[in-house]
C-alpha cells in the first residue's frame, strides 16, 4: 500500500489498545502452513525461491477484547512486520519486487488469486493469514462486504506495486534480493524452514 496509507494505520496504532505478549501469544495457533508454489508464468514472475504460506486459523478473533484487525496488526508488529495497513486487497493482478508482503484475515471471507493469472483461488476467512514472497502475483476475486485485511511489510525493504510487464526484468533482479522473517511466529517460525528449503 502507498505510504499515505501505512500513515493512516500508523496513527490509528498510536491510540487503540494493544494486547499485550501473554494474551497476543494464547491469540497464536501453532500450525503448520500450506505451501504453494507458483512458476513465472511469463506475464508474473512470481519467486523463484520461496512458496506462498497459508496459515488457516492461524489467529484466534472470537472471544477477545481487542478488535480482530488489531491483534493481527499487533502480531505482525511484534515479528518485525511493522509497516502495516488496513483495509481490502486491490482487485487487479500486482506484485512487489522489493518486499515480502503477509496478509491477516480480521473479518469475513475472500477469494483471492495467487500467483498470477495462472495461478490458484484461495479462499480465505478471518483468522487466516497469507504470505507472499516478493513477486507473488496477487488480486481480489471476491469477498464478502464485511471483508477487512491487515497487510504489513517487514521493516527493511522497499515497497513498490508492479502491474505490467515492462517492469520484469529489473523486478526479476530485485526479487532474488529480498530476506525473510516469519510474521506469524518470528524467529524460528515455518516461513524460515519452508524458504530455507528451496535454496
């Protein structure tokens, strides 16, 4: 998301009420993600190295006294994914070639493709968490009109938004260069094992 957006959010998490390690832990599921891998589909390059986590029912929203779309953006926070935003995904193919980017599911339900055009629906629903590589081609295919995302950027990295392919051969260099920490779990988390796995 544009900087002005990441502003917004930034301002709203200097005022709201944030759980603290003991209760945004009990929050966590330990599970083990799906792992999708996605080929350069000659239009997406997708990443060559690293597959799409999906993390189903990774936060538990019910029963809490903080909104859903803050424990989310808490959690990413507390793992070193602090650039964030709130709000739905854009509903035209995209990528990132300077930054990894996860996405929190804090209220309803989505299909959104990865991958590129070529790729895979996923359905997703709230408690869901989706990360995606740089070069992950990326859009909404429909959603449910309660439908709320938390997305967030770790700390190093550019974010940038790649929507054609004129852009492919300087985004495929930059994708090799991006590293890796796990939103979900941090240090230690199955993002680290699953992207170390395909070197």
């Amino acid at each position: 998301m544009p900087i002005k957006d990441q502003v917004k959010n930034f301002a709203k998490k200097l005022v709201e009420r944030h759980p603290d390690a003991a209760t945004l832990h009990a929050l966590v599921r330990a599970r083990q993600p799906a792992i999708l891998h996605f080929r350069d589909d000659g239009i997406v390059p997708n990443n060559p190295k690293f597959p799409v986590l999906l993390y189903r029912g990774a936060v538990k929203l019910t029963k809490s006294r903080f909104p859903p779309d803050v424990i989310i953006d808490t959690l990413f926070d507390t793992n070193g994914w602090g650039r964030s935003w709130r709000d739905t995904v854009y509903d035209f193919v995209h990528y990132h070639s300077q930054i990894h980017e996860v996405m929190g599911v804090a209220r309803g339900t989505a299909k959104v493709e990865c991958g590129g055009i070529k790729g895979r629906i996923l359905s997703v629903k709230a408690g869901d968490v989706l990360v995606l590589p740089a070069g992950t081609g990326h859009r909404l295919i429909q959603s449910s009109r309660n439908f709320l995302v938390v997305g967030a950027y770790p700390q190093a990295g550019t974010y940038d938004e790649c929507t054609d392919t004129r852009e492919r051969p300087d985004a495929v260099k930059r994708i090799a260069k991006v590293r890796k920490p796990d939103p979900v779990i941090g240090s230690g988390g199955p993002l680290l094992d699953a992207w170390r796995s395909r070197r």
